[in-house]
C-alpha cells in the first residue's frame, strides 16, 4: 500500500484504500501463494518460496531482504 499512498496519495482512511486492499492486492496475493486464507498463511516464508522458484539464488534472496529491512 505504500505506493498506492505515494504515488496516489491514498491513504489509511480514504474510501478507495479498503476497496483496492480487498479487490486488488488480497486478490493478487491469494491467487499468487494459492491461498483462501491469508491471516493463515505464512507470506514471508510463501514469498521466499516463491522467489527461489523462479531463479533467486540463496544469496540473492538474502541481499534482498537486507536491503527490504533497511529500507
């Protein structure tokens, strides 16, 4: 959501913040970790997975999380 609120100034609050956190990215991340339940669903861990599945290697995976932490 930090790009909806820097890019679109959407912030916590504004009608259309709950509308595209339920219609767009709880969507898009229950599609991507095939999940019906996201409070149930470890995304830290389904991410990693999911980065690793497409050519990260270890390395590059902790670098990013790194630079994601520092951020």
């Amino acid at each position: 959501m930090i790009t909806y609120r820097n890019f679109y100034n959407i912030q916590p609050g504004d009608p259309a913040y709950e509308i595209i956190l339920k219609d767009n990215i709880e969507k898009i991340l229950s599609l991507l970790f095939r999940t019906d339940n996201l409070e149930e669903t470890n995304l830290k861990e389904e991410a990693e997975e999911y980065l690793l599945s497409i050519g990260l290697t270890d390395g590059q995976l902790k670098a990013l999380a790194d630079k994601l932490i520092d951020s």
